[in-house]
C-alpha cells in the first residue's frame, strides 16, 4: 500500500499530504536495500529519511540525523532548515 505523510511533518498540517512515487510510479512493496539502491526506487529512501529523521532532535544530546551524518560525510551543503521527505528525490537526482 502506497505511503503519504503530512507535508509539513506536522500531523496536525493541513495541507495536502507528501505521496512519494517511484520513477515507473508503480508501488513496488517491501524490497531489500539491494533492490531499492539498485534500483533508484524512492519510497523506501523517503520512509527511511522518515524513520531517520532529516533533523537532529533538540531534546537529545544525539547527533544522528540524515543531515549530522551528510555532516559528517563532508557534505556541507545542506544548511536549510525547511527541509523535507522529498530531500531524497533531490539527493537522487543530483547522482545524474
């Protein structure tokens, strides 16, 4: 079943919601990370960014964020604070 997430993060937003697709847009439904990587499929990417989180939370000491990790990894572009789910579909796209 395809996913939609609040566009905003904020589950009261009334907007509407965020439905990833994957570039065939067919739902491909539970497939390894091999699969997804291999095949560019954006779904998995943006629930794992969802699982992950794009932001560290302030209430923790942790950094463990997708945005610490690029951090971490050298990549000191990403400085907005608007950031969302469809980050993935604009990491992926920066790879052409």
């Amino acid at each position: 079943m395809p996913s939609s997430f609040p566009p905003s993060g904020d589950p009261n937003d009334t907007n509407p919601p965020y439905v990833p697709v994957d570039y065939d847009g067919k739902f491909h439904g539970p497939v390894t990370v091999r699969t997804a990587l291999s095949n560019s499929l954006n779904i998995p990417a943006v629930k794992t960014l969802n699982f992950v989180g794009i932001y560290d939370n302030p209430a923790t000491p942790n950094q463990d964020s997708f945005i610490s990790l690029a951090k971490r990894m050298g990549i000191t572009t990403l400085t907005r604070s608007d950031y969302g789910l469809s980050l993935t579909w604009a990491a992926e796209m920066s790879r052409f």
